[in-house]
C-alpha cells in the first residue's frame, strides 16, 4: 500500500549510505487516487498520483560529483554535504498487483510534464478525465510514471499543484567566491522580440548584474542575422562577427515577477538601422537579433540537476527508505509482476526508462554523456533512454552562469553552449576539431550504458545538424553502436504537427512571422509506438523495429542545396489556400539555410567561431513532390496533400529569409492542372495521385497505415484512431469526388 503522510516514520531503518549523494527527505505533500478516482482504460486498475519535494545532498569531493561546475563552490552542512530540493511527481498503479515492473521517467521541459500529453493522456493527474479507449496511454502497460525538477532556474513550486498544471522546479544553492564574496563573470543574452514575446525592447535577465551602475564592461548589439552575407544564396557562413551596430540607449530596471529569468531586466531604445539584406541599411524588425553582454553575479551550480535525477531514481530503484527512515513509496512493488522473465526481489522495478522531448532530450543525452548513469554504488540508473528531437545537441545546463532553457537553432539563440563535438553515440575522433570523444565513452567505462533509441523529425536535420548522430564531421557514414537506434520522421517540424485533416492549408498573408503554412505532419504515433518496443527490447533481449534514416551510401542523404536535395523549383506556383482551396500565387525562393555549425569556443560569454574548421552537414534527399524518401514515413507523408518540409522561413518584418523558428511548412499541391494555370509546377497534383477521389486517398491512408503497424512502427490504435480518422475529413474542394 502506498503511504499516504509525509516526515517521519517507523517504516524501516533510515538509510546511511552517503556516499557521492543521498535522499535526506522523501517529503510527501499529496498522495490520492489519479483521475478522480477513474481506471485509465485499458489499465489493469485505478492509479495513484503523489507529489512529494526530494530534499537531497551531495558530496562536493566524490568523484562521481567532481564534473558538476561549482560544486565546491556551493555552501556546505555541518557534514560537508551540499543540500538541494527537487518537486516531484509519481503516478503509479494503486495495488502493486496491478502493476508491472517498469518506471518511465519522462524528463520535464522548462519544468512542464511535456510527455504527459503524448504518452500519458487524459486531464490532469488528480482531477482530470482519465485516458480513453480511443488513445494508447501507457498506463495501459501498467507502467510507474515518474517526473522531477532538474532546472535551475525554474523555482520550487512545493505543493500538490504539481498534479496538475504547476511547473517542477527546484532549489539550487548560488556558488559564492571562497571568501563568500559574490562569483561574477561576463554572461551573454540573447532578445528577439517576435522569438521571446512579451515588450519588444525589455530583455529579461537570467542573472542579477553585478554593479547596477556599471555601463563599462556592457556589449549591446543588434543584426538581422549571423550570416555574413545576409539575403544572398548562399548566405555566406554563420558567425558571431557577423554585421551589426551598438545599441547605446538602455537601462537596467527591476522586474521581480520574471518567471525563469532572475529579478532584472534591461529596456531599451532600438537603433535607427540595422545590417540588412545584401548590404544594405534597414529599421529594425521584429525578427532583430539582440545580443547583450554584461558582468553577471550570483550563478545557481545547474550541473546539481543532473545528480539529483541520477540519485532519485537510484533511491526509489534500490533503497527501502531515505535517510529519516520514510519507506520508499514504491517498496511494494518487489511484488508486482515481473517485467523480464525473471526479476529479482531485491529492486522495486526492473527496468527504467528515461525519455525526454527537445530539452528534455538533450538533457537526457547530457546525462549519459556527463557520466550520471552510475549510482554510488556502482549500479546503473537508466537501462533505456529515449531522446527525442534533440538533433545534434546537448544542453547549457553545467556551466557557470548557464542558461538550460535556450538551444541553437539557425536564427534564434544560434550560438549557445551544447552544440559542440561530441554529436554522436559511439567513441570517435572528429576530423574538423580533432578530438576523440563519444556520449557512450563515460558509461562504458563503467559498463553502465543503457539501450538506446533516438528519435528526430525533419526540422532537427535542417535546424539542429542531426547528420551528425549518423556521419562524422565530413559527412561520411559511421555504424551506430549496437545498442542504439536512430529514427527520422519526415517532413516534420519540431515536435511535429497535430496530423493532417481536411487538408487546407491557409498561406499567410504578407507580414506574418513564417512565409509557410507550417508542417502539420504528426511524429508522436511513431514514440508511442516505440517506447514498448524499447521496454521489451530491455527486458527480455527482443530486437526492436530497425533504425531508419537516410545514408551517403544510399543516396538519400545529400548536401542542403536545391540541386542536391532535387527540391522542385515553387518560385511561381498556384496553391489551394483556405477552406474553399482558392488557388494563391506562392513565389517561394529556396535559399538552403541551414543552422551552421564551426568548432566554436564557449569558454568565455562571447563565442570564438573559428569558420575555418566547418562541420559538414547533410539533410534528406526529396522527391519528385519535393517530400523526404528515407525514414518512418507516416501516411501524413507517403499518402501526401502537400510538400511537408522541415524548414520554414521567416516573413517580411522579421528578418526575412532567415529560418523560421522551429517550423517546418506545408506546401498544398494543386488540385488539378486547371488549377496550376499561370505557373509552372512540376509537383504532381490530387487529381493525378487520387482520381480526385476522397475515398481512393482515404485506402491509400488506411494501408500506409496498416504497414508501420506490420512493421512495429506504429500502434494499431493510433493507425485508427489518428491517421485514419484524419484522412475521413479531407475536403470536398481538394478532392470533390466519393
């Protein structure tokens, strides 16, 4: 049974193993029956969901401790220890009977239990619907669920509001100077206004300046682009030197409600102009790229969140209670049903699995990469990871003044920290930097790597240079290491779409932020039908659905320009647009921006880009309609209505031609040849793929999607329930017949 109070108890001895780090208080808040009370369906009983704040320690001398930055820095108990908090969530079958032996840990984003939509389902945890019939949630395998703070810059939130919408944060301590001085350095921020929301000329910082007074030691800059032949093709490279101008009228002014960022801001007085296109001057947009660099005091040691998720899950893994002598809440499942054939009763679980989307992802691949999936005692921590759209990247988490939430995309926080060699899993030397790393070098030194599956869409070749999981820095093939799978959905944007429906697409109008209607392709299906295979894959030795992915050698992966990737020429083209398919004149320049990638040094707040050694990065080759080839392609793709691409481009007032966020784009196809009148478009139209027929296109769905079934690529309820429902209201106005 699960206990239900929280603080002291007699539920066994207290645990007084220290070592690298240990769980001080397991501090349960909430503990009620998940769903109001409701059996998700398909589970095999009611669940159970409890919020708790992990008060933990560390040692700031173990070895297992020593890569966290500043940690010595931090302050100390009487013990020597540093001491840390963490909210947590557990969902959990109420009866251990129930339940089988796995815990799925889904790591948040920006302290927001991301996987709980895709995988989970249903409303919130303690009061909402339960998960239905029609969506294949993983409680259905009767799986533990598991989510805990690692940010730290997002705030403890300390109550049972954590069952529901409230963000899981922490409370990290401020690494001080020896003689307990404040730790100051140069620390960089980066503001685009249609990118960060909120007053266009007031940028949040994440830390506190160090001398309000202090103008000197400031670098206020703003441009249109990092490319330093900005609206030409090709651009020219991507660098931190690229044209821009000062911006010297700004103030620093105090803004104590800021949410992730600390309790200054800066305002500011844009310039008259800025760097444009092709040389020339031009007002600054919303599209505007704000670089300010300033001393920063009082750095949070971020690294902790790594170890304190290492030391949860090896507490509720292996020890019976925390330190108080509190029972681990999850003692009870030595009984449950084996996961493997054969499990042992001296663990709670046996298997765990880690996953975790875009910054979860890279945080997850940081992780393993920074050595944390070892325990104090030498045993492993995660069996199973499952990074999802983290492309080529890490994160900016272990670092002194970091900034965990930001990621390198082409236009937006191009240059930050985590987007550096080593990009892939097996040990290698890199042919641009010449250093010999790999994200499995640390855990196979203490045999503790896990099987992993990795999963990307379009948009993370085009924006995150995810090639590099599967070449080297030259763009050659490499062979993943045996316990790792690679996956690419194409023609997704990031985290993909919300699937294809009626397929009316609106093109925007002039102005808006993305010249494209965005990708609507859906990616999520393909994890959830993975995420079981993995398990399995981990429990019982059986071998999951194959990697898939384009290679050099077989042709589908090809330089980022139009005539590598075959990407028809849209520059005078008519489209369907809107609910009635009224056809649009589209005139799309494809400029092949990419986010670029040099061996660049971070050691200081203003990046040192060293465009001499350039990584070489490849993306999809496409086909005749201007749609990927190689990968798990959804019907969405393979049974297409549009162009689906994993870039997009930002519109006029904002930074035009520059990439457009993380979006990816959907290009309608013609509905027939009448409708191409007026331009040339080689892309084949509905009527020649379907007859105009809704119901042909709708077979044409139902068996794409029968395959990936066949094939374990996707869940027979997904196949049903989303790709085949979506294609049962495609419009009569692109396919007007039966």
């Amino acid at each position: 049974m699960l206990i239900g109070g929280c603080g002291h108890s007699d539920n066994g001895s207290a645990n007084t193993n220290k070592g690298a780090g240990f769980i001080n208080s397991f501090q349960i808040i909430s503990s009620a029956p998940a769903f109001g009370g409701a059996t998700p369906a398909g589970a095999a009983g009611p669940y159970q969901v409890i919020t708790a704040v992990v008060h933990g320690e560390l040692d700031p001398n173990n070895p297992l401790n020593a890569g966290i930055v500043n940690i010595k820095n931090a302050p100390v108990g009487s013990d020597g220890y540093v001491a840390y908090a963490t909210d947590v969530v557990i969902l959990r079958p109420q009866s251990a009977s129930t339940a089988k032996r796995v815990l799925f840990y889904d790591v948040v984003n920006r302290g927001s239990k991301i996987g709980d939509a895709s995988f989970v389902g249903g409303g919130a945890l303690d009061t909402g619907a339960a998960p239905t019939s029609s969506f294949p949630s993983l409680l259905r395998n009767n799986y533990t669920v598991l989510w805990s703070g690692w940010q730290g810059d997002v705030p403890l939130t300390g109550n049972s509001t954590l069952a529901g919408a409230g963000l899981l944060g922490t409370s990290f301590p401020v690494a001080t100077n020896k003689d307990g001085t404040p730790m100051t350095a140069l620390s960089r921020e980066e503001f685009i206004p249609d990118y960060a929301g909120g007053p266009a000329t007031t940028i949040p910082l994440t830390y506190a300046p160090a001398n309000l007074n202090d103008k000197t030691s400031v670098t206020f800059t703003a441009r249109q682009s990092w490319l330093t032949a900005y609206g030409s093709i090709p651009g020219g490279v991507q660098t931190y030197t690229a044209p821009s101008v000062s911006v010297p009228t700004w103030s620093y002014i105090s803004t104590p409600n800021n949410v992730y960022e600390g309790n200054y801001s800066v305002t500011f007085t844009p310039p008259t102009t800025v760097p444009g296109p092709n040389g020339s001057s031009v007002a600054p947009d919303a599209g505007t790229i704000y670089s300010f660099v300033y001393m920063a005091a009082a750095p949070t040691v971020d690294g902790i969140g790594f170890a304190a998720l290492r030391d949860l899950v090896s507490f509720l893994r292996y020890d019976a209670t925390d330190a108080q002598g509190v029972a681990n809440p999850l003692n009870d499942l030595k009984s449950a049903p084996c996961a493997a054939a054969s499990c042992s009763q001296n663990t709670n679980f046996d298997v765990a699995i880690g996953e975790g989307i875009s910054q979860s992802g890279r945080f997850m691949k940081d992780f393993l990469y920074q050595g944390f999936n070892v325990d104090k005692n030498g045993k492993i921590v995660f069996d199973g990871m499952f990074p999802i759209i983290s492309a080529a990247r890490r994160t900016w988490t272990n670092a002194a003044f970091a900034q965990p939430g930001r990621w390198s995309k082409q236009h937006e926080d191009h240059f930050m920290p985590g987007f550096q060699f080593p990009f892939t899993y097996a040990t290698l030397t890199d042919p641009v930097s010449g250093a010999t790393d790999g994200l499995l070098k640390q855990c196979s030194a203490t045999n503790t790597c896990p099987k992993i599956m990795q999963l990307d869409g379009a948009f993370e070749w085009w924006g995150g240079a995810a090639s590099l999981v599967v070449t080297d820095g030259r763009g050659n093939d490499i062979q993943l290491p045996p316990n790792v799978r690679y996956y690419l959905v194409p023609g997704t944007q990031h985290g993909g779409g919300s699937g294809v429906t009626t397929g009316n697409f609106v093109v925007p109008a002039a102005g808006s932020l993305c010249q494209l209607p965005g990708s609507p392709v859906e990616e999520t299906p393909v994890e959830r039908a993975l995420i079981p295979a993995l398990v399995n894959w981990v429990a019982n030795g059986t071998q999951p659905p194959a990697s898939q992915y384009p290679t050099v050698a077989a042709g589908t992966l090809v330089a980022p320009t139009q005539t590598a990737t075959g990407f028809p020429s849209l520059t005078n083209v008519f489209v369907p647009s809107g609910p009635a398919g009224t056809p649009v004149q589209l005139q799309l320049t494809f400029n092949g921006e990419y986010n670029q990638l040099f061996v660049t040094d971070y050691s200081n707040a203003v990046p040192v880009v060293n465009t001499a050694q350039q990584y070489t990065i490849l993306v999809p080759k496409v086909d005749a309609n201007g749609n990927e080839t190689a990968g798990v392609l959804v019907p969405d793709v393979s049974v297409p209505l549009a162009t689906y691409t994993g870039w997009n481009y930002r519109g006029s007032g904002h930074a035009v031609g520059d990439g457009c966020i993380s979006n990816g784009a959907a290009i309608p196809l013609a509905v027939n040849a009448a409708a191409q009148a007026g331009g040339t478009d080689s892309r084949a139209t509905l009527t020649t793929l379907y007859g105009a027929s809704r119901s042909k296109y709708q077979a044409a769905v139902s068996a794409a999607a029968d395959a990936l079934v066949s094939q374990g690529y996707l869940l027979q309820a997904d196949a049903d329930n989303v790709f085949v429902a979506n294609a049962a209201s495609i419009s009569p106005t692109l396919l007007p017949l039966p």
